[in-house]
C-alpha cells in the first residue's frame, strides 16, 4: 500500500509541476488554438486605376470658321503644319481636310509657304481664294462662307 501511495504522490507531484508528457489529440488541440488566435498584418489594397477617356468633340460647320477668309485659311493651314486633322475641322469642310492631309506639310529653307492674298474667286458664286506659293508650285484654299463664316471648302496644289 505504501508503494501504491508512493506512485501515486509522484504522478501528482509531477502533475502539479507541468511536467509530464501530452498525448498527441492534446498537442493538437494547442497548435489549432495557436492557429485561431494569431493575427495577421492588415492586408493594402493596391491603388485603384482610373481611366481617364479623351473628351471627343464634334466641330459644327455652321458655328465655326474664320470671321475673314484669311484667318480661315490661316487657321487651316497652322492645323496642317501641326498635323491636325481634329485642328483643322473648325476651318475647312471635311472634302478639304482629306485632300490637305494626303500631303505631310514640309517647310523648310527651300520650302516655305509664303501668304499671298485672297481675293474673290469669279468661278465660284461668293467663294474666294487665299493663296500660298512656295518654290516649285503654289497652295490655293478655295474659300466658302456660310452663314457669315468662311471655311477651306477646297483644296489645289499645283506645281510649276
């Protein structure tokens, strides 16, 4: 009995020590507690994209054009030497802005394109024709105006 006693004061004595080994079901019980109760660093979210969608714009024939025939076929004309087609639409009828687009504009010390006039155009009911020469030729705009607007309703090349 004494022995039995003995035992027994052991087991308690290790017990209340902490010692002592744990079964398997009792070391995973203690790594699934572990598991639920750490925290993770709060996740960043990347930063949201944003599109941004070129503003399209529609240039009304009626409404635009050049309060003179010079200033419409200048205001062509700088559209075309910075190849603008969207630039050239408030100056000249879409016919136009085809034909003066097919050629890159070139200006350099041999090719420049000098302003000559406008003046009224017999061939054409209430047109006129502002004129640009370079060496080797000439740039004419054939100019309309409609309701008390002038636009580039044509355009001619011609070389000498």
């Amino acid at each position: 009995m004494r022995r039995v006693l003995f035992i027994l004061a052991s087991v308690l004595s290790i017990a209340a020590c902490g010692g002592g080994s744990k079964s398997v079901s009792e070391e995973s019980t203690t790594t699934s507690s572990a598991e639920v109760t750490t925290t993770q660093a709060p996740t960043t979210l990347p930063p949201r994209s944003t599109t941004t969608v070129p503003k399209t714009t529609t240039t009304d024939p009626l409404k635009s054009g050049g309060e003179t025939p010079e200033q419409a076929a200048d205001g062509f004309q700088n559209a075309w030497k910075a190849s603008s087609r969207e630039g050239a639409k408030p100056w000249g009828d879409q016919a136009a802005i085809d034909v003066m687009f097919r050629t890159a504009y070139t200006d350099t010390d041999t090719l420049e394109y000098k302003f000559q006039s406008c003046a009224a155009n017999p061939g054409f009911n209430n047109a006129m024709t502002c004129s640009y020469t370079y060496h080797g030729g000439s740039l004419h705009f054939i100019m309309s105006n409609a309701v008390g607007k002038w636009r580039v309703s044509r355009v001619q090349f011609i070389a000498d």
